[in-house]
C-alpha cells in the first residue's frame, strides 16, 4: 500500500504550564508561556510514522493553523516523522475566533488538493477539548470516520480500529479514504532526536493564507469573558454532628 | 505541640548497626520526649520571626504536614518528626531561614521530594524541614552547549518534558521522579549509569546556601564549563552530602542528546553465575550498552504475577542499547552470541515507546512487587556494590545464604556496575524473621567490603549504614569527613544524626 496521510497538529499551551487569566478577562495569558504540540497529535503523527515505517502509507504531510509560531510545532512534527509541513497563517483577534469548523474546512480543502488517503488528528486539543474537528472533516468530505482509535491495522483499501467508547472497545472497519481521531492508548509517541531535529530544518513547509483555501476566518462566536474558576474557601471545623447540620442550613446547603 | 507520646515504632539504636535499614520495627511500648524544653521554645520564637519573612503561606507547624516532612520512602522513623515546616520561594528566602535558624542553633534538613530511601530527611534531632520544593523554575538553559541549571523543585521527569522537544534529555534514572537538586545530594544513580554516569559525572556546578546563610557556587557563580581545574572540586564534595553540608538551590547538568534509537531485550539464563558472567564479558567487549540489568528467579516470579507477564522463571537479564540504527543492530548482535555462549535464551525485543516502558516499569517497580507479593511483610533493601568481576561470587554466596536463612530475598539490579540490591522479606510481628533479615544484610555488607566494595552504591548511607561508613572508609577517612562537615556548618545544623555522628 503506498497511502498518503494528512495529520492534523495544533499548537497549545504545554500541559505542565499553570494557566493564568489575563487581568482583563479576555482570555488567558500567552505571551512568554511554553506552547508544545498537543499531546493527542503527537499520538497521530506517531501512528503515520509507524505507517510509514511498515510501509503502509508513503508520505506524511502534517498541517497547522495559526500565528507564526506554528512552524515550530510543524518542526516537531517533522523531526518525528512527517515528510512535509503546510501551514496556514492565522494571528491575532482572528486567531482567538478560531473553530473546530473552520479547521475543519481547512483539511477538506487540503484533503481533496493533496490527494489524501487518510486523515489523522487528535481526538481533541488540550485547550478548547472540542473533540469535534475529525468528525466535521468527516461530514465535510463526506467520508466515513473511526474516532478516539485505540488500535488502527491497514487492510487492503480499509482499516480496521478499535475505537474506545464509553461502553468499551469497539471494533470497525473504515473504507478508505478516511478520517481517523487518535485516542490516548494508540501508542507512545517518540521523542524527537538531535539528528532527526537537524534533518527537519530541510524539510520544506509551504505556506498558504485561509483565502488560498478558500475559507471564511471571520469570527463566529465572541467571547464574553474568561475567568479562573473560583478560589477554594477555607473549610471550618465544628464541634458536632448538629453544628454541622446548623452550618449547612446556614449556608442554603439544606 | 507534644512533648511526650507513647510509641510503638521506636528505633532502636542498636539495630542501625546491623544493616540497611527499610522497615516498620515493632518494639516494646515506651514513653519517650520528642525532644528537650529548649528547642520547643526556640521554635515558637523561631516560627514568629520566619512569619514576618515568609509570610502565613510559607510555614506550617501542623502535626500532618511535619509527619510528612519527616519521612520518605525509606524506614518510617516515628520518632524522628520535624518541629516546623517551611517553603522558601529563593535563594534569598532560603539564605534568610538559614541564617535565622543558625542565630537560634536550630537543626535545619532540606527537603525535596522525599523520595529517597535512607530517611535522609527525618529529624533525628527536629528543628526545621525546609521544603525547597516552590523553587521551582528552570532558570538557565543552553541546548547547544548541552547544560541546564535548575531549582529544586524541579524534578526529572519534569525535566526531561521540558527538553525533549529539543531533541535532549537528562539521563540519569534513579527510578522515582524525584528533584534534580535531591538526586544530586544524594550522588543518585539509577538503571543508565553504566553508560551515562551517576549524578557525580553529570553535575557541573551547585549554588549552595551554607547554614549561616552565606551564599555561594560550587565552581564560580554561573559558570558551565565542561571541565575545570581551578581549585578544589567543590561541587563533587556537595554531590552525596545527603543535606549535611548545605542547601543545593541551584544545580547545573550536562545534558545529552536523545538517543536515536533505543531497543531493549530480555534474556533468561540457567544461573545466576551466567547471567553476571555476560554482564562482565558484555563490558569487556566494550559494547556502549545502555542498561544491563539483573532480575533473579525469585524476582521475575514476582514480576510476572504482579505485572501479568509471561517471562520465563530464571535468572534474567534487561538490557537496553542505545544509538543510531546500525550501532544498535551490531551491538544487539554481538550481545546475542555472548549470551549464547553464556546459556542465555533468545533475545526478546521490546522497540515501540509503550512496549519499552512497560518493561522498564516493571524493573522499576520492582520494590512495590516485592512487597505486594508478600502481603503484610516489609524488607531490608541492601545496596552493595563491588567490582564487577567480583560480582558473580558475591550473589551467588549471597543466595546461598539466603536460602540457607528460608528468607525470601529477590536479588536484583545494576549489575553493570557491580551493584545489586536484594530486598529480604520480613514479616513485621515475627521478630524471629526480621532478625534473621538483619543477619544477612550485615554478612552481606561485611562480605562487600571485604571485596573492596561500598555498602551503598546509590541509596546513601543516611541513618542506617552509618555503622559502616568507618570501616569502609577508615578513621582517618571518617576524621577528614567529620573535619570538612566542622568547616562547613562548625554548630553541626545541617541534618544533624545523617552519615556520622559527632563525636
């Protein structure tokens, strides 16, 4: 099988950050705070790689939308595996406005232009945890989609995937081409080497602006405000079973 | 706050001069003061004026908060609890505690993750935790030069997050996740020594505050050379001094590039003796090997129904190589024929990241295994290490022992370095089987030090190997150590009763 694969990386701020609220409520604070690749599409390009390296897929194209500083992810990307980078540019309020539908877009467009085979994305990003962009790509396109995968094995023009759901594991079987979402058991992604990072300098990374696709950025929502949830009150000890119960009514617990 | 309790764990002085200790010891009731008049006093004025600098946040007395402090993963010593706990956000802040505690005489013990295996954090003598773990930052980073400075609350594992999107990564595994600055006073090692060093090989300077406060680098403020030849080596005097000396709030690492390609295997063998014996000729065919590591009969039991495996029940051996894809692949050969010749059975690979990790794990593990295995008990863990042609005797009279003793007693470890542990399991209410547990650690011990090896190999000698350090060092060894300790904290604050006494 020689397929082509389309992975899907998103920018976010790295899980071990503390968030902050901007003292103005707008959103949270960004500026100087570590951003890494979101941890659910490390697992996807991970599981093109492995692909790839089984020969089942030939080439790994892997996207990103977003301010400047997406090469850096796209990099990453590229340094674990992927063959090539594109990156649609998107900064400032623009970028704040960004929905799961307009990416969403985005990969339709991308899918159909690259001759795509599959496409791969984390089930969800770390910020917004929509868990939406894969199954809209999917409407999109009008193609079939096996989300939260757990376990994907390539068999002649479909794929078979072990999906997690609530009820347990479910087992499909997806023609191709198609829409897969990376759930957190689908395998350890590697760690990006020294060599490899050297080695993705190379590797080109077009850029192309939402108008080349022919998508619509304009906002959809407004946020209102964004605030930190509230600080933990101070617990109080009380004498007796009864004081506890006074406490409670007093509080319009009961 | 109490001054005296009833204690059933009390320990016993006589018993620390039998081995390593690991275990809750049953003793007869007795009414003991935790500490005398003095002190308590001192620390009600002492916590006023640490108020005023720290502020309500940074300080605590609470019982459960000062239990906490006082104890790691090593023996539960009940009688040794701090009086106060506090949490300096800087050098500064911890330069100011210092210098308060040292106008009061008041102990001081840092304190990190509490993930170490000695006690080292518990107050023998009370006084003052001072739980580094809010400094927390990352504060000098320099991927190209392969160095990174970092705060005690920082930990491995955090770390090695925050390089490895630069294709770097901090090797040194001591198991736990524990502070980068904890790891270096404790010289810690771990399962990639035998390629990459201990914490000794890796440190290449410590910000130190001493215990009146003065502050100060172990290789000049900043500095990050490679190497040096100015002066004394400093930094490698604070690298192991298990607290006693000073507080590390700055360490700076080399650090290394990630490997590009890691494989790990496991081999089983018909012996202990051959299993050791590919090790030794392993090293001598100067393969780079990352990990070697022993797991023995009665340990891969245990593994195997604990982890839900299916490795064969025999003396085996981890290994792991590390480099680029033809460097594993000629070493993963070579080690292949040498493990034939030794008996060894076919190689089972592990490539993939989840695959590699559960193997690690279960090797990592290991000490909960032996413990869950055996449901009530506790265990001594021993840490010898000796050269390594010495190695293969060493083991196989230990076993013998062992099973002579009807212990049960795993055997494991880095045997690429010539240090194992063995944990002796003992059942906490048969005071016959804990004895007969200390007995074979000390003939263990004695037996390593007559073959010119250390008691402790990574663990550190904390409480309970203090009886040995005289003879594995001698008493003008013990004298020059007890001489540079009265240099560097002449009133004896910094974790008093670790290491050696004072007289």
């Amino acid at each position: 099988m020689s397929l082509r694969i389309l992975v899907g990386v998103k920018r976010v701020i790295d899980y071990a950050v503390k968030i902050r609220v901007k003292p103005d409520k707008s959103g949270v604070i960004t500026e100087g705070v570590k951003h890494s690749m979101n941890p659910f599409d490390e697992i996807a390009i991970e599981e093109a790689v492995r692909m790839k390296e089984k020969k089942i897929a030939k080439e790994i194209v892997a996207f990103s939308c977003g301010p400047a500083q997406c090469q850096e992810t796209l990099r990453t990307a590229l340094a674990m595996g992927a063959d090539r980078g594109i990156h649609v540019e998107v900064a400032g309020p623009q970028y704040e406005t960004l929905q799961p539908l307009h990416i969403s877009k985005m990969l339709a467009k991308l899918a159909k232009d690259e001759q795509i085979d599959i496409i791969i994305v984390g089930k969800q990003a770390i910020d917004d945890d929509c868990n939406q962009t894969a199954q809209m790509t999917a409407a999109l396109l009008d193609w079939p989609q096996a989300t939260s995968a757990s376990k994907i094995e390539a068999k002649d023009g479909s794929l078979q995937v072990v999906r997690e759901i609530d009820g347990g594991l479910e087992t499909i079987k997806v023609k191709l081409p198609t829409v897969v979402s990376a759930d957190l058991r689908l395998n350890e992604p590697r760690y990006a080497t020294l060599p490899n990072i050297m080695k993705a300098k190379k590797k080109p990374i077009k850029k192309l602006t939402p108008k080349d696709l022919g998508v619509d950025v304009s906002p959809r929502i407004q946020i209102v405000t964004v605030e930190e949830p509230p600080v933990r009150l101070a617990g109080a000890k009380v004498e007796n079973v009864d004081m506890v119960v006074e406490k409670l009514k007093a509080l319009g617990h009961a | 706050m109490q001054c005296f309790f009833i204690s059933r764990f009390v320990f016993n002085n006589s018993l620390c001069q039998t081995g390593s200790l690991r275990y809750f010891h049953y003793s007869r009731f007795v009414l003991q003061s935790t500490r005398n008049h003095q002190l308590v006093d001192k620390i009600k004025v002492l916590k006023q004026n640490l108020i005023k600098v720290l502020g309500k946040d940074g300080i605590s007395d609470s019982e459960t908060i000062c239990r906490q402090h006082s104890r790691d993963e090593g023996v539960e010593r009940n009688d040794h609890i701090v009086d106060l706990v506090v949490w300096p956000k800087s050098t500064e802040e911890c330069s100011i505690i210092a210098s308060i505690c040292y106008e009061k005489k008041v102990p001081m013990i840092p304190f990190g993750t509490g993930t170490g295996l000695e006690s080292g954090v518990c107050g023998v003598h009370g006084g003052v935790s001072v739980d580094m773990s809010k400094m927390n930052k990352i504060v000098d980073f320099n991927p190209e030069d392969f160095d990174v400075t970092v705060q005690p609350g920082v930990t491995r594992k955090g770390l090695n997050h925050f390089l490895k999107d630069h294709g770097l990564w901090f090797p040194v595994d001591p198991g736990a996740d524990a502070s980068l600055c904890g790891m270096t006073a404790t010289s810690a090692s771990g399962t990639n020594a035998v390629r990459y060093g201990t914490m000794r090989e890796n440190v290449l300077n410590t910000e130190i505050v001493l215990a009146d406060g003065r502050v100060f680098w172990t290789a000049g403020k900043n500095r990050r050379s490679k190497k040096s030849s100015a002066g004394f080596n400093l930094t490698n005097l604070f690298v192991g001094s298990e607290g006693s000396l000073g507080f590390i709030t700055k360490t700076t690492l080399k650090i290394y590039g990630i490997p590009e390609m890691m494989a790990s295997a496991v081999c089983a063998f018909p012996t202990v003796k051959a299993a050791v014996d590919m090790c030794v000729q392993v090293l001598q065919s100067n393969i780079p090997i990352a990990r070697i590591e022993l797991m023995d009969d009665v340990a891969m039991e245990m593994c195997n129904n604990h982890n839900k495996l299916n490795y064969e029940v025999a003396p085996t051996l981890f290994l792991e190589f590390h480099g680029t894809e033809e460097s594993v692949k000629s070493q993963a050969k070579f080690a292949a024929e040498i493990a034939d010749y030794n008996g060894g059975s076919q190689f089972h690979w592990a490539y993939e990241t989840e695959e590699r990790n559960r193997l690690w794990k279960a090797r990592h593990d290991i000490y909960w295994t032996v413990l869950q295995s055996n449901p009530g008990c506790r265990a001594i863990v021993t840490d010898v290490c000796v050269p390594i042609t010495c190695l293969p005797d060493l083991i196989a009279q230990t076993k013998s022992d062992i099973q002579k003793s009807g212990i049960i007693g795993p055997c494991l470890g880095h045997v690429g370095d010539g240090n194992f542990h063995s944990f002796l399991v003992f059942n906490p209410s048969e005071p016959e089987e804990l004895k007969k547990a200390e007995q074979l650690a000390s003939r263990l011990t004695k037996r390593a030090l007559d073959l010119n090896g250390t008691c402790t190999g990574e663990h550190g000698i904390g409480i309970g190997k203090m009886a040995y350090l005289e003879k594995e060092i001698g008493p003008v060894g013990l004298e020059m150590m007890k001489s540079i300790k009265r240099t560097f904290d002449p009133h004896w604050l910094m974790n008093p009763g670790k290491i050696f006494s004072s007289e």
